[in-house]
C-alpha cells in the first residue's frame, strides 16, 4: 500500500478531530476529554490501548504481523493546550474562554492518530511495534516524565523515539529538520535580594535591595556576552521583579525570576554556577544578600544526526525532492520530548504550517497564530513513512 494513498483517503477525517479538538482545548493535567476523543479513535481503528495508569494521555502498541524479530519505534504526540485567548477568528475557533490550542499540538494530535490508522491497515507489511504515546502536560514540563514514571519505555524498551511539532516558518507541505542541537533547555531562576529596609530619605541607613537589583540584572546580563564562547548560545531573561509598597519607602527585599536557556548540557550547568556566583557577589558589595533558587526545567533537546538523514530521506519519498527544509539554527524554545532523549535515542522534526497568510508566521503561543491544516497529512506521511524504513532496517 502507497503511503500517500493510504493517507489521503483519511485526511478529511484528521482534519475533522483536529477541529473537534480544537473548539474543546484543555490545560496541561486537564485533557480528559482529549483522551476520550483519543481513546476512541484508536479502538475504532482496532488498536488496543494500554492501561498505564495515566490520568490523561495515554499509550498504545501497533504489533507488526510480519514474521521476524523487529525492533520498537515510540512516536509522541503532545495534547494539551494553553492559557491564551484565541483571536484567529477561524470558524472552529477555540470555545473555551482564555484556552486555545496556540501551540498546536492539536495538529500534532490529529497527524499521529492518522499515521497510526494508516500502519494499523499496514500490520502485515512490517515486523515491530510501533508505540503510540499521546502525551498530556507538555507546556508545564511534566508529561514526559509522567509518561516515563508509567511505563511510556518500558515493556518493551524502545529502541528510539520519533516526535513533531508544527514549525510556522516551514511552509505547509513541507517538513522541518535540525540536526544535532534543536531546542534549547529551559530552567527556572528566582533570585531573592535581601536588604534593611527604612525611609526613602535615609538611604545611609539602610541596604537598598532594589538599587542592588538593578545592578545584578546588569551584571547577569554579561555572563552570556563574556562568558559563554561565540560558537555557544544561550538567552537569560527576567521577566518579572517585584518589592516595594511605597514611593518614600525603600523594602527589606526584592524577588527577581527569569529563564535560562542554553542548546548546550555542559553550558547550561557552567551559566547556572556563574548566576550563583554574580548574584551572591554582586549583592555583596553593595552590602546586600541574594538567594538564588533554581527549579530546573527541561535539558537541551539533541537530535540523533544519523537517523534525522533517514528521516529526511523517507520524507523525500512521500513527498517528493525539494520537501524537507533543513533548518541552519536550533530553537531558543524548549521541549519535554528532550526528556526520552535522555534514555532512548530519537528525534524531533518539525511539521510546515506557514502559509502566504501572515497571520500564519505570527507565531506559536500567540492567539493570533493560524495554522495550514496541510500539515496534518504532511506529518502523518513522514512519521509512517519512516516508522516503516525503521522498522524494515
């Protein structure tokens, strides 16, 4: 059976539970009712799900019937949705207020469920499974982890791991590919500032925490210019910062929080001891105490370099030369799926929905951004494409 055949006879239908998903968007740990809609696609496809345990999400095995020893390939999909109001204006807009699926993972959603029906129709053609993870949670950074704590790698191990994620500045019809660094980590920096409060016209009587805070947010600033090597990147950004109740009043503390992100492991911890550093000593000499508290996030998502080439070419296959962007830099954003990279090999591609509206490159987690709904067989061709390559290797 032709992939591309095989896919577009059920494309209409993808398109339809991507647009039920997407009026009826749920928040990370809250996607029940995405996990119903889930469940019940694959049991009409005759794939049986696995009973992990799992709040929501879930996870399902394609046993292939040829004979043989094969191997395991896990594929995941993320399925939660964002605190952000939908403004596309699209007619199967978002129908919750405040939550919309601005990421689109409801693509991601919608692609995996029609490559799984597609290799479920395939089962005699390959030996293997093919694990099917439709993941919760991932914008807050914890489903990965849920999903490993209940056996997303276990029972069989797989022996790699595939995922995507819609990529606005890659045409619809096309795939993105980055190999080696492709997302940056992401942790998570609070930065307590302590002083000796007192009145605003006495400031030799006290330790002025907002003046030190001023001066640290200067100092941080140059640990990614002077510390960190050309050929290196990384992004430290404070978003919030907060003390004081008064004009004429000069507060006992100030509370700093950022975020570092760094497309490299080793970087990413050397940046973290030198946040340490620079705000212990910074606050010091202006007589000052800082309480740096780090709650780490997500670690550098590192693509496989061999198996992105084989990606690329069984993308080629189904969709013909001049289809797969190569991406010439990582993404600053971050990714849980970096997580299973941890103990299985794998890689994440990237899926074409930008079009000649411009309301499509606005961007992700703005509610403004349209997606061209061309990426969900686009997607869908290139994961059971390569499912079947891997599995025929």
């Amino acid at each position: 059976m032709e992939i591309m055949k095989a896919i577009e006879r059920y494309t209409d239908h993808a398109i339809e539970l991507r647009r039920e998903i997407h009026r009826s968007p749920e928040l990370s740990g809250n996607e029940h009712d995405t996990t119903k809609l889930i469940r019940r696609e694959l049991e009409q496809y005759g794939i049986q799900v696995r009973e992990s345990g799992l709040e929501t999400g879930l996870i399902a095995d394609i046993n292939g019937k040829k004979p043989g020893k094969g191997r395991m390939i896990a594929v995941r999909a993320d399925i939660d949705a964002l605190p952000v109001e939908e403004k596309t204006g699209e007619e199967f807009a978002s129908c919750v207020p405040g939550v919309s699926h601005a990421c689109g993972h409801d693509m991601h959603t919608a692609a995996l469920l029609l490559a799984a029906r597609v290799l479920k129709e395939m089962e005699d053609d390959f030996c293997g499974t093919v694990r099917l993870m439709f993941q919760p949670a991932e914008e807050k950074g914890d489903g990965a982890r849920a999903m490993i704590a209940h056996g997303a790698l276990e029972n069989p191990r797989p022996d790699a791991v595939l995922g995507i994620h819609t990529w606005p500045d890659t045409p619809a019809g096309m795939i993105g590919v980055k190999p080696g660094p492709s997302h940056a980590s992401s942790d998570t920096i609070t930065i307590l500032v302590r002083g000796k409060g007192g009145h605003g016209a006495h400031p030799y009587r006290c330790v002025d925490p907002i003046m030190a805070s001023a001066y640290l947010l200067t100092q941080l600033q140059t640990l990614v210019s002077r510390e960190l090597p050309m050929t290196e990147s990384a992004v430290l950004t404070f978003g919030t910062i907060h003390g004081g109740t008064a004009a004429n009043v000069i507060p006992d503390e100030v509370k700093l929080q950022g975020t570092l992100r760094c497309l490299n492991a080793d970087w990413r911890e050397k940046l973290l001891a030198s946040v340490r550093r620079v705000s212990e000593e910074c606050c010091l000499a202006m007589r000052a105490e800082a309480e740096v508290t780090v709650k780490e996030g997500m670690p550098p998502l590192v693509n496989d370099t061999e198996m992105i080439e084989k990606l690329a070419a069984s993308a080629e296959k189904v969709l013909g030369p001049d289809h797969v962007h190569r991406l010439q830099t990582a993404s600053p954003g971050s990714d849980d799926f970096a997580f299973y990279l941890e103990q299985v090999p794998g890689i994440l591609f990237r899926m074409g929905t930008g079009n000649d509206d411009p309301a499509t490159h606005i961007g992700l987690h703005n509610g403004g951004n349209r997606f061209d709904e061309r990426g969900i067989p686009t997607g869908a061709a290139v994961m059971a494409q390569y499912i079947l390559d891997y599995l025929s290797e």
